[in-house]
C-alpha cells in the first residue's frame, strides 16, 4: 500500500507521448520486401567486397536518432574527432541527403524533446538544423482523467523555464543530427545493410597474408568482427547497439532482458485544428492516456494507447469516425470535465508563502476540437523491456536497444540521448589516458552513469501506467488526491517538472 | 598487548616508538601462526634451524596468546592466508586480467596516466586536448612489467619503450602489445637503467613508476635516469612514501589482510620520503617541478590526486 501511495505522489508528471520509433524498424522492413527482386545483384556485390576488409574504431550499428546522436557528439568533440567510424544501417535515407519540403504535411512519427535535450543539440551544433525546420515550443501541459475528479496543470514559469519541451519529427532530429556530421570533416562510412553476425576475437592473435597483391594483414588481436547481409565485413574495436527494441547486436552478444509487454498498442496520426495549439494535452482514459501534442501551424499529434482489439478497430475505421472518436475522448466521452479550483481560486498555500506556481490560478480548459485527419493512423505496440547490463567486452547498448519505455510521458527517446552523449563523453575520457575504447571497465563507467538514472525514470513510468490502468473507487480518489497535490502543492510541481526537463536525476529530494 | 619485559624489549622500546614496536610484533605473531598453521596443514618435518627459530617466536607468541579477542581474528587471518595463497598458485595470476589480483594496479592507471599527461603536455608545450599529444616524443617506461603503463602512453602517440629486469615480465607485454596496432610498435626490452646508459640510450621522457622502492641504490638509481634524459626533458617518478599510513595500508592492508601483493614486495625501509627523494633528485641534477599526492579512497574504490605528500601523518 505504501508503495502505491508513494507511486501516487508522482503522478502527474507529462502527460506527453513520444513517438520514437527509430528509422531502423520500418526501413529495414520495407526494404526486405523490395530486396526480393534483386537476389541477382547479392553474389556480385558479395565477390566485391571480401578483398578488403577495414578496421574502425567504432562500429555503430543502426543508423536511427539515437546513433546519429552519437556520431555527432563524436565528431564535434575534439578528442574523438578522429576515430574512424562505420554506421551500419539499411535506411536508404541515410545515403542520400532528400531534404525535407516546408510544404509537407507532418510526419506521424514525432518526439518531444526535453530542455535537457535540447541543450545537448545545442552543444553539438544541431539544434540550428532544426530550427531551419518546422518544431513547437510548448509552454503549458493540462493532464486529467476521465473520473473528472481532479487535474493539473503546468506552466514552464512554475519552474522558472521558458519552455516545458518541443515537439520535432523524428525525419528532422534525425537529418539534423546528419547535417551537422556533414559539416565537419568526421570520417564515417554507411554501410546500407543489416548486421547477421558478430565475434569477438579472443586474445590470441593470428596473422594472415593475402595472397593476391594486398597488403599483409596484420595480427587481429582483441578486435570485434562483424558480418553484415550484403556480405561485407568490417572489424571494430568497440561496436555500440543502436539499433532499437529488437537489437541484433543485444541478441548477438547475449545480453539478457527483463521486461513485459503491456497488453497496449498506441495509434498515432496527425490531425489538424482551426485554432493554433501551444499547450499539451494529456487526459488518461480507462484503457490508457490519449495525448494532444502541438506541433506547429495548427497541426497536432496524438497518441492513443488502448487495448490491441480497439486499436485495430481504430486503425480501419473511416476517417470522419475516427476525428469524432478523438474529440469524444477529449472532450465529454467516458467521464465529465474536472471541476477548476476545488477549494477556491489560488494556491492553498498562498497566505503561507509568497511564490505561488501560475498555473495553480488556471481554470480547466477543453483541448482544442479536431478538424481533420492529416496523416494515415500506425499502430505500435508496447512493452516495457530493459537489458540487464548495458556492457561488455568490446560491446555497448544505448538507447532502446538498452532500455525500452511507455510513451506516456516522451521520455523514450530522451534517455537514448542521454545515453548517447554519455558515452562519447566517456570514450573521450578514455582517449585521453591512452585506454582501448573497448576495455570494460571503460564502459562500465559508462553503464554505471547511466543505468541508475534509466532505471528509476524506467521505474516511474511503470508506476504510473499500473496506477492509471485500474478503474478501482478508493483507487480513483486516490488519484485525484494526487492531481490536486501537484496542482496546488508548488515545490512538489517544481520537482515534477524539473525532474521531467531532465534537469534533475531523482524525482524527489534533489 | 604483552611486551615481553627483557632488557633488550626496554632498550628497544626507547629506541624506537611504540607504535613501531606494537606493528613489529603483530607482524611477527601474525607470520609466527602462519608458519605454525602451514606446518600443521602439511605436516612437514621441521629443520632443525626452524626449530630454533620456532621457539623464538613460540615465546613471542605465547605472550601474545594472552591478549583476548585478537588472537581469533589473528589465527582466521592465518588460516585464510594460507588457503588463499594456495589458490594463487593455482591460478597464474595474469597481469592484464583486470578482475583478477592485479586489479589496484587497473583501477590505479588513468589515475596516474592523466597526471602524466597533463604534466608532460605542460613541459612540452603540447596540446592537451590533442587525441595523441604525445606524437613525436620518446618516452622510456623504467620498470615496465606487463606494460600496462606503456600501452595508453603508446596510443596517446608516443614512441615507447619499455624496459624490465624480468624477462617474464618482458614476454607478457609483448604478446599483449601486439593485440593492438597502436600499441605494436612498443619496444620491449629485458634490461636495466643503467645498462641502457652505457648504451648511450637518451629520452625526451623517462618514467619510472613504483620502481625507486625496489632498488637496492635508490641515488645511483636517480644518476641513470637522469643520464637517460636529454637536457630540458622530463622524468617522472612515484614511490610509496615512508609513513605510517603507507606502513598500515601498503604493506599491512594490501600484502597481509587483502592480498593485493605478494607477501614481501616492499619493506617499510626501503620507502623514501618526499624530502629525501627531492635531495637524491637533486644530487642527480634533476630539478623538482610539481610533485602530487596520490591517495586511494576505500570507500569509492577509486584513486585520486591530493596535496597530501607529509610524512608524518598516519
């Protein structure tokens, strides 16, 4: 009971989706359904490549955000500017530069980055990329259930920020991350296909001559030897898995997982209002929350997450049933609207202290009605899943193919940020005291940075996707006894806000 | 704690403060039971010189036996001892195995190895920030051993070579260094400072680290290396210094209760003070420039450089 108390407390903290599906899954998809016409190109390429096989420093395999992120803190530190890396990835956007037209309506894949992000983006030089592009600045967050018992909202002034988070598509993260590796001089090569296998030599070390006019190849003592599907091969001396949920290389070295599947998909699309949008919307409903994120030009994205069953239905439905089922859901559908300032306009506390949070004073708003449907609906479904370690000789996992969350409150992609500027950060220290990248006790380092914080935001969001999932009266009562703490209790809304922002690394007591 | 009351315990109590004495014969009690415990376990015929060495320290250690609590810890310690040491023979500790017994000198390295970039980076006037700062220097690694010093100062960019007066030594760092293309080129030779000088061998940079102790003359020593050097180069050296907080960790902690090193890899005699490596340093016309204390926090496990270098704290 305790533990559901103290769960409780956190209870409202974004109310944001994030859709963050890195490009890996889908791409690798289509392109396997479209490969099968070419079998006859494979043998030609494959006697291509087996004469030269190059050595990197870094092989990072999957191509998505997150490890373009860290191929771009690589390039723009200077101790790590000149390792050599391979980027292992089928995506054939990756190859080539398809600029992204204004005039396009937005994509349904999107993210909400964290100012924390952001101030990563901006030490690297990519967050002007993406600027040059369509982003929302979001202010205000309004989060609520369908008891209609309580709700909370936030206001970037509570905690004395400008903004609470923006919302970017992920085709732009990702072309600004690679537009800012064009612009130095970082010496990387794409290889456009999947990875099948990977060894790792041990220490006993081999010489072999090519026989044809090739250089000798010198011994390949502790290096790691990946195989890819096109027949390449490339050696690495540390090879980091990027590649998502379903990680090959997570597979491939062993690492084991701990996780369930939440018995939830989301649907997501791009809907469009007669309004503009700047605020967040969040209302969780029986079967789980539905979002309205702003992104810019009176677009917005949701995110609906309901049981597999439903959200067929609502894939096939037609469109004018669906924008009704959204507005519904917003709006009146499974409960009645939260009554605004329960105990009078102001923060309770008010006559006991002077700062009192703006948005303690604000009434309960209806999100903004949708119009129309912009963009086709996708379902993805969800789980919970984080690898037991994230290191081991030679091997390295960061982002989801680390640790995989709910979409409730955007945090999905920001851990694999977070992750993936830690570990350039310590490959660079390591550089700088001579160590071989791929020691353990390096990425161990690593690991031990990063692992407390994943888990615990990890922990959170489980919490508050068990809490929300249950229809229970005492249960309920509970909750909008939480959406009123936040709402009037200020420090507590800093807390939550900050630790959000991932500006701080425990939700409480920081 | 009994001191046995002969006239020579009294003289030997002035002479030396009681701390010292207290610690002697802990040590000797401690060695004392571990003979008698090996001895026991193997069943072994004792030499008749053992024998009269045995009653010795029999006397000692029946005057210990009186003293309560410690005599289990004492004999636990023994036992322990024993069983362990058998386990190191078992398995050939391997100096590159960075879980295994040699794991303090692992977690000691990036320590030292930053310092000695920052400090070399400052004398040369080379970049810091630079990933191979060390590009176009010579640099000698006195006291090798398995090379794990010389490694990341051979991928830092330097040229290095690495010498060791046991050959074993000398044949695991070279397999090792040939894993890596980088570390390679490392020249590996089984010799000593002062062979190297008659060699007329010279070096932008000589670093001799936990070598000075083990010297049998400590300024003859210091003389080599400063002949290794070219004029305005730079040497860097570490030593355990002579305290009672290096006597109670260094050799009472890290050889007898944690068995990090060999029993009998140092004597507390042998260690120099700050001061006196300064004079010795100086006598060999090597000018002292920085000198940094280098102390190991238990509780994070970790290394770390301090001001700390006074002799008399403990």
């Amino acid at each position: 009971m305790k533990r559901v108390i103290t769960r409780k407390l956190f209870v409202n903290v974004y109310g944001l989706r994030v859709q963050k599906k890195t490009f890996c899954n889908d791409a690798a998809a289509k392109l396997s359904s479209s490969k099968s016409g070419q079998c006859s190109k494979e043998p030609e390429e494959k006697q291509g490549s087996t004469t030269d096989v190059h050595q990197y420093d870094v092989a990072i395999v999957g191509g998505g955000m997150v490890g373009m992120a860290l191929a771009c803190s690589l390039a723009n530190s200077p101790l790590t500017k000149q390792l050599s890396v391979a980027i292992i990835d089928s995506n054939p956007a990756l190859g080539s530069r398809d600029w992204i037209k204004k005039e396009e309506p937005p994509d349904a894949r999107v993210s909400t980055v964290t100012p924390a992000t952001i101030s990563l983006f901006k030490d690297v030089g990519a967050w002007q990329y993406v600027q040059q592009h369509r982003h929302a600045y979001f202010d205000k967050m309004q989060v609520w259930d369908y008891t209609g018992l309580g709700y909370t909202r936030y206001n970037a002034r509570d905690a004395n920020k400008e903004v609470l988070g923006c919302v970017v598509e992920n085709k732009v993260l990702h072309n600004s991350l690679l537009s800012c590796m064009e612009d130095t001089d970082f010496q990387k090569t794409i290889y456009p296909s999947r990875l099948t296998s990977m060894t790792l030599h041990s220490s006993s070390s081999s010489t072999r001559v090519d026989s044809t006019s090739g250089p000798e190849f010198s011994t390949r003592g502790s290096v790691a030897k990946l195989e890819l599907s096109n027949g390449n091969s490339l050696y690495a001396k540390l090879v980091v898995g990027a590649d998502g949920a379903k990680s090959r290389v997570r597979e491939l070295a062993g690492f084991s997982t701990t996780g369930w599947s939440y018995s939830q998909n989301a649907v997501i699309c791009t809907v469009e209002h007669m309004i503009e949008n700047h605020c967040a919307w969040q209302r969780f409903l029986p079967a789980g929350p539905i979002a309205l994120l702003p992104m810019g030009d009176r677009f917005s994205n949701i995110v609906w997450t309901m049981s597999p069953k439903d959200s067929s239905d609502f894939k096939s439905m037609n469109e004018d049933d669906f924008v009704k089922a959204v507005n519904h859901a917003l709006d009146y559908g499974y409960g009645p609207h939260p009554q605004s300032s329960l105990l009078g306009t102001g923060d309770i506390f008010s006559w006991l202290r002077a700062d009192v949070t703006l948005s303690a004073n604000e009434r309960f708003e209806v999100p903004p009605k949708v119009v129309k449907l912009v963009s086709e609906r996708m379902v993805f479904p969800l789980s919970l899943r984080h690898a037991n370690d994230y290191a081991s000789k030679r091997v390295v996992l960061i982002g989801d193919a680390a640790h995989t969350v709910h979409p409730l409150a955007g945090q999905g992609v920001n851990l694999g940020f977070g992750d993936a500027y830690a570990l350039s950060r310590v490959i660079a220290e390591g550089i700088a005291v001579g160590t071989d990248i791929g020691e353990v006790s390096l990425l161990k380092k690593f690991e031990a940075e990063r692992k407390p914080a994943n888990i615990m935001m990890m922990a959170v969001l489980d919490g508050f996707q068990k809490a929300y999932s249950v229809d229970f009266g005492p249960l309920n009562i509970l909750r909008a006894a939480a959406f009123h703490g936040a709402q009037y209790f200020s420090p507590l809304k800093r807390s939550i806000i900050s630790y959000a922002s991932g500006d701080q690394r425990l939700p409480l007591f920081s | 704690m009994h001191v046995p009351n002969t006239s020579i315990g009294r003289h030997l109590s002035q002479l030396v403060p009681p701390t010292l004495v207290i610690v002697k014969i802990l040590k000797w009690t401690h060695h004392a039971l571990d003979q008698y415990a090996k001895m026991y376990l193997e069943g072994k015929q004792i030499d008749e010189a053992e024998r009269v060495r045995g009653s010795y320290k029999k006397a000692i250690l029946a005057s210990c036996i009186y003293c309560s609590l410690s005599t289990k810890i004492r004999l636990y310690i023994a036992v322990e001892n024993i069983l362990s040491s058998t386990k190191f023979k078992k398995n050939k500790c391997h100096v590159w195995d960075a879980e295994g017994p040699f794991k303090p000198l692992h977690v000691m390295n990036p320590t030292r190895l930053a310092f000695i970039r920052s400090t070399l980076c400052r004398h040369f006037r080379k970049d810091p920030h630079c990933a191979r700062p060390f590009e176009g220097l010579k640099i000698v690694d006195v006291g090798c051993g398995g090379g794990i010093l010389s490694e990341p100062l051979a991928r830092m960019g330097a040229t290095v070579t690495g010498i060791d007066a046991v050959e074993k030594n000398i044949k695991i760092a070279r397999v090792h260094a040939e894993l890596d293309p980088l570390t390679s080129t490392i020249e590996y030779c089984c010799t000593t400072a002062e062979k190297l000088v008659e060699e007329e061998r010279q070096f932008d940079a000589v670093i001799a680290l936990e070598v000075i102790e083990h010297v049998a003359d400590p300024s003859e020593f210091c003389k080599s290396l400063a002949a290794l050097t070219i004029s305005n180069g730079a040497t860097v050296i570490s030593t355990i210094n002579r305290s009672m907080r290096a006597y109670a960790t260094a050799i009472i902690a890290a050889e007898y209760l944690l068995h990090w090193l060999p029993k009998g890899t140092h004597q507390w005699s042998s260690f120099l003070t700050p001061e006196e490596l300064v004079l010795i340093l100086q006598r060999a016309s090597i000018n002292v420039q920085e000198m940094a204390g280098f102390v190991y926090n238990p509780l994070t496990g970790r290394w770390a450089l301090s001001d700390d270098i006074s002799p008399y704290d403990g």
